[in-house]
C-alpha cells in the first residue's frame, strides 16, 4: 500500500483533512487507526480536534514507542492516518513505511519545517520515504500569496533562531510566503 504525506502550515487545516479522510474511509468500511506523536511521555488515548469542529479518538505515542507492537494486541486496522506527524522520529517514519510495504495504507498529516525554514526531523524521513507527497495550502497572512512557512514572532518580530519545538498557536506563530518571512517584521 501507499504512503502518503500530506503537509501544509500551521492553520491550514491539516487535522481537519485527517478527520475528514478517516470518517470517509470509515463510510467505506475500513479500519482506520488515528495516531498522535506527543512530545512528552504521555501514552495511551486521547481526542483530537480541529478548529472546525470534527474531533475522533487517537493513540498518543511518545518518541520511543514501537507503533507496531503498541497496535498488535488490541487493534484491527489497514489504514492509519497520523496527525502531526513532523513530531515522529525517524525510526517510527521507518516502521510506518514497512507497514506500508506489508499492505497497510499510511497517510501523514504535518508541517513539513519549522520557523526557521529547516525541515522536521520526523518531516525529513517522511520525504525521504514516502511514496506521494501533497501539500494543503493556505495564504500567506499578510500579502496573500501562498504561505511557506510558519513563522515564529514576538513583539511583531520574526525570530529566525532558537529551540526548534516551541508548542504555540496564533499567538507565536503566523503563516508567511517567504518574502514576507525575510522582511523580519509581521
Ligand atoms: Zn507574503
């Protein structure tokens, strides 16, 4: 099966599409799996919600747990869909693409860099990996073009450097085209 990464900015509805692509899969009678790489050791279930209003049942998974051997026991599934997927290490990236490769379909939903233009570790194995790449755009906020990056900001400066995972929403981070990124100022 297929491997799929979806990515897009922060605010480009990336969760929502995920939710969306789970409850038509669903309406076609598959399985679907919903997993959330978290950033701290939380493991177990939790709900994911978009700005819009869909929300579903996830699995959280912390950087070390093996997806495979979490899902083995207690689940029956072909398809898993991840959300924020930029927050997976690599060897997770890897285990989904075998997974892939063994007959389950794979999508991932994340951003593809960070604030400061570089590409996610998790993002960096996904493109490396992946099968078929698809971005959701979304505009930039202050000249409409398209956005490229989520950029990060404080007292309407743009901050180019710094720790990459930083958790914010609209308060830290606004969606730019690159030229309007470069400016340095929102
Ligand atoms: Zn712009």
């Amino acid at each position: 099966m297929k491997f799929y990464f979806y990515y897009g900015v922060m605010g480009s509805s990336k969760t929502a599409n995920a939710l969306m692509k789970k409850f038509n899969f669903e309406e076609c009678g598959r399985k679907v799996i919903l997993l959330k790489p978290s950033l701290d050791t939380r493991n177990g279930k939790t709900t994911i919600k978009s700005r819009i209003g869909l929300s579903s049942e996830a699995i959280f998974l912390d950087r070390a747990t093996n997806i495979k051997d979490t899902l083995k026991n207690n689940y029956i599934y072909n398809v898993i869909i991840v959300d924020e997927a930029q927050f997976l290490s690599p060897s997770q990236v890897d285990e989904l693409r075998e997974m892939a490769d063994s007959g389950i379909m794979v999508m991932c939903y994340g951003l593809k860099t960070d604030y400061t233009g570089h590409l996610f570790e998790g993002s960096k194995r996904i493109v490396e990996v992946c099968d078929t790449m698809r971005e959701i755009q979304s505009m930039c906020s202050r000249c409409s073009t398209k956005a490229i990056i989520s950029a990060k900001y404080k007292d309407d400066k743009i901050i180019y450097t710094g720790e990459i995972i930083d958790i914010g929403g609209e308060e830290k981070y606004i969606t730019l085209c690159h030229k309007c990124w470069k400016s340095g100022s929102i």
